[in-house]
C-alpha cells in the first residue's frame, strides 16, 4: 500500500518542510558552496547575456542594451561568407582527427602500463609520458619551428646526412602537413596525462578476477580484453561524451601559433576566424554571431553522442 497517497495533509505538510529543515540543518556545508555558486553565477551565466551582441548591430558607445536589432542578419552573413565552408571543413577535420587520434591512445598505454609485471619499466614509461604535460604550447610550437626548419632544422639535417633529401624541407610551409603536425604533437603533448583517469578506473578492478582467469588458463591479451576492457567502459564512454561536446573548441593558441601565410587554407578554424574578424577588425556582432554557431554545433553533439550512449545501453550524462 503506498502510505504516502494516505497521508494526512499535516503529514505532506510537514515532508514538504523536511527537506527545507534538511538543508537548515546541513547549513554549514552548503555556506561552502557559495563561493562556487558565486563564482559559476559571475563568470558563467552572468555573461551569457553578451551573445544578444551577436542578433544587434552593436555600437560600443551604445552599449549592449540600447544597440538596435539585427536579427539574424549576422548569421547569414557569415554563412554567405567564402571563408565558411573552409573555416567549418577545417574546425571538423582537426577536431575528428585529433579524436580519432588522441582518444583511443591514452587507453591503450594505460592497459599496457597495468598489465606490465615491471615496476621500474612502468615508473620509466610514466615519467617519460608524463612530462610534455608540463611543457607550454609555446614551447611545443618552438620545438616544432626547430625540428622542422627548411633550412637548418634537426629533421633536414638528419635526413640530408641520411642521403634521403636534398634541398630544404617544407613541412612548415605544406598547408597538407599543418593537420598531421598539430595533431602528433598535441599527441605526444596528453597522452601520458590523458591515462592517468584510466589507470586510476583500473586500480578498482579485483584482482580476484584476474586470479580466476589465470587459473582457467587466459593470457594477459584475454585479461585484458574479458576483464580490464569492459570494467573500464563506463568511464571511457563519459569521457567520449565529454570529448564530444568540445569537438569544435579547436585549441587557439596552438594553432594561431602555428599559422603562417602558407598553411592558412588548413590552419584557419573558427577560433582563430573570430579572433580576427571580433579583436583586428572590431566587427563584433559578426565574431559573437559566429563563436554561438560554435557553441550550438557542440551543444548539439553532446547531446547526439549522450542519447546515442543510452540508447546502446551504456553510461550517459542524463
């Protein structure tokens, strides 16, 4: 019998309070949020009032409130624009290659890592992965330049000694590499850093279940795959839907740093776009009308990737 449809009206009253009474009595604790809620309200919805800029024809002088309507001619705009096409074929190629790229590694070098029976090869393995972590993307940048100079870079002086080139090396200025270059380094950059999440979702697995298995004769391969794999799942597919909702959030500053005038055709992304079109060029409601473009693209795909996870059965968001 469900009591709660035969309560007494005094009863629902008083549940009703419960919760207020709760809260009053865990008062302490939630004066700990406040900073953080203050801190979300400031910084996160209190600007989101700024992307009216992008349906106004904005005037500094006029400020946001008192600058008149523009609908959606902003957005028209930039989806007439020549440069959209290329803008948007660059954001998704970069964006899919470096998922594509970058996701699946991190897994594979945690599974490995917890499977070796060696401690210090897995302390080296670590360490090694680990440090570009630590290393500014200005840096990585530079490296790239030095590695890869035309004409004095160590890759052309060791493929000259090798007899393997002749001439100066042009991977900088190929609009072709650009996509290869910067999704290798942003590789080599995350991948020890990207496992650790994972090697910590495999420190919970019972090593009990690997007793049983080796006892019923199963490799490490077999391990890995029927009992490390699958028990690890839920966590790569919040990760996955996660990853999803960025995929159009293309890093600025590497890129920008990266872009020289021969590899534009391939380097200019939508970040970079609205950079120049809403900080040189001062066209703002053009540059918000974009950048919300890009945030609906990703709120669309989070929302894709998290109801396809669901319907397939497996971890989502909501």
């Amino acid at each position: 019998m469900d009591t709660a449809s035969h309560a007494s009206p005094q009863e629902q009253q008083l549940r009703k309070k419960s919760v207020g009474f709760r809260i009053w009595q865990s008062r302490e604790l939630y004066l700990f949020l406040l900073p953080a809620i203050a801190l979300i309200i400031v910084f996160n919805y209190f600007p989101m009032y700024g992307i009216t800029v992008a349906f106004k024809d904005f005037k500094p002088y006029l400020g946001i409130m008192d600058s008149p309507w523009a609908g959606m001619k902003y957005f028209d705009r930039f989806f007439s624009m020549p440069m959209f096409s290329v803008i948007l074929k660059n954001t998704l190629l970069l964006s899919f290659y470096t998922l594509i790229a970058a996701f699946p590694l991190p897994i594979v070098l945690a599974l490995a890592l917890n499977s070796t029976s060696s401690q210090p090869l897995k302390k080296i393995v670590q360490t090694i992965t680990y440090a570009p972590h630590f290393i500014s993307i200005v840096i990585i940048v530079g490296m790239l330049n030095i590695f890869f100079s035309p004409s004095m870079g160590i890759v052309r002086n060791l493929l000259h000694g090798l007899g393997l080139m002749d001439g100066n090396l042009d991977v900088l200025m190929n609009a072709s590499s650009f996509p290869h270059l910067y999704v290798w380094s942003g590789v080599w950059q995350t991948l020890g850093w990207s496992s650790i999440i994972y090697l910590g979702a495999l420190s919970s697995v019972d090593p009990a279940l690997h007793e049983s298995a080796v006892i019923d004769g199963a490799s490490k391969f077999q391990r890995v795959y029927r009992i490390d794999l699958p028990l690890i799942l839920p966590t790569i597919v919040i990760l996955l839907i996660l990853e999803s909702g960025t995929i159009m959030n293309i890093g600025f500053e590497k890129v920008f740093l990266m872009q020289n005038a021969f590899n534009l055709s391939s380097s200019e992304v939508i970040n970079t776009y609205v950079y120049k079109i809403g900080i040189r060029e001062a066209q703002y409601s053009l540059s918000s009308a974009i950048g919300l473009f890009n945030s609906g693209i990703n709120f669309i795909l989070i929302l894709l990737v998290n109801q396809i996870s669901r319907r397939l059965g497996q971890e989502s968001l909501w």
